[in-house]
C-alpha cells in the first residue's frame, strides 16, 4: 500500500515579502523558512510576553501586531505597530537579555519564528543583513530619544495633536492626504500619546468644534493641517 500523500501547510510558509531578508537570494529565504516555527495569531492574542525566556527573532508574514508595554499602574504605552513584511525580537537574540516589551495580533497575523543561532549565524554570513539591522536599531534609538524629549517637554494636549498629524501623515491608503482612515480608537491615541482615552476624547472633540478635524462615515479628515500643527506647539508653549 502507498504511503499517504503528504498534507500540505495550512497556510503558506515562505519569508519573500520580508523586507529585511530581501537581501537573501531566493533559494536562501527557502531554506530560512524551512527552519522557522510558524503559527497562526488571532486578532487580540499574544504573541510574547516581555516575562517569558524565549529569545527567537519573529517574522510578520501577514498581519500587523503592536508592540506594548506597561507603566507602574497598569496603563498600556503603544511602542510601534508592525505590518506583515516587518519583524521584531531580535534584541533579545543579539544580547540574549529579557524582553523588553509585550506583543499582541492585531488581526489575524501568520509568525515566523527563528531561533537567536539561526539569526546571528545569517548576520555573520550576510553583511548587507546585519548593516540593516544596525540601521533599524539606530533608527529605535532614534524614535526613543525623540519620544522621551516629548514626554519630559511637551504636555498630553500637544502630544495628542501631534499624534494625529503623525497619523494623517503616515496613512498610505485610498484616503488621500490628511486623512486617518478608519477613525483610530482613543484608546490607541492614548497610548501612543502617553495619555488617557479621556483627554483624547476632549482634546479631539475641541478640534472638531473649531473646524481643525471633520469626523467622516469612514475616517478623520485634517481640514487644516497647518492649525493643527500650529496647535501643537501653542499648547506646548502654554504647558512650559
């Protein structure tokens, strides 16, 4: 008797639409996803905990995750959403510390997982590889003075205000410029503002009633995006 034919993946395993791997020839990518872990996350589930010992560098396939952490009281502070093509914990495989954040799904979301060998064993070989890893960490180090020189200067009403320009600005879908398409939660302003879902909504509601921001069936639309940076620093200039 014939052996039974051999399942199929329930989903397909290939590393082509990593960015960071594209510097890898195709038959290189072949053999890295043949030794990566895959999973499938639920919307809302996590991924890691910044507690748990693993130290494997994860690959979004499909998907977005956010990358979270938690003051002293328990209030969540949104670090960086990452969308399928990008990939995260690859800290913890070059020092081989701790995490240093938690990870969630924010959608259904496909994992590649690469033990920290495997990782630091493709940085030897490929050195276009590891300049853009060093690239990515200057740019975190980056991100990460500018968002302390935020907190230490400006106050929760400028920060929301900048955080919605951040967002019309970085929005790259059929909206067009200006627009923040769908309407982010308040929560999310807030934790990606270091504030609460409360000053989001006062804050917001006052721009809305000066004209600044249009609440839209399918978004927000930055009626003037020059007030609203004007705003920024009239409340930062109040807060000092």
């Amino acid at each position: 008797m014939n052996p039974p034919p051999a399942q199929a993946p329930a989903f397909p395993q290939s590393l082509d639409g990593i960015d960071l791997l594209s510097v890898l020839a195709p038959d290189d990518r072949a053999a890295v996803a043949r030794r990566c872990h895959w999973r499938r996350f639920t919307a809302h589930e996590q991924i890691i905990d910044r507690d748990s010992d693993s130290r494997d560098v994860l690959f979004v396939t499909s998907g977005r995750v956010r990358i979270v952490n938690y003051s002293a009281n328990g209030r969540e502070v949104s670090l960086d959403d990452v969308p399928a093509g990008g990939f995260f914990g690859e800290l913890a495989a070059i020092d081989g510390a701790a995490r240093s954040a938690t990870v969630v799904a924010l959608e259904d979301t496909i994992i590649a997982s690469l033990v920290p060998s495997a990782f630091l064993g493709l940085m030897k070989e490929h050195p276009g590889l590891a300049l853009a890893i060093m690239r990515r960490l200057a740019g975190i180090i980056r991100s990460a003075n500018g968002r302390i020189m935020d907190l230490s200067t400006i106050g929760a009403q400028s920060r929301v205000c900048g955080e919605l320009l951040r967002l019309a600005r970085a929005d790259d879908g059929d909206g067009g410029p200006d627009r923040i398409c769908p309407v982010p939660r308040h929560s999310d302003v807030a934790s990606r503002a270091s504030t609460t879902r409360e000053t989001v909504a006062r804050v917001l509601g006052d721009l809305v009633r000066h004209g600044v921001v249009k609440r839209e069936a399918d978004g927000l639309h930055i009626a003037d995006a020059d007030r609203l940076a004007a705003l920024v620093e009239h409340y930062h200039m109040a807060d000092g």
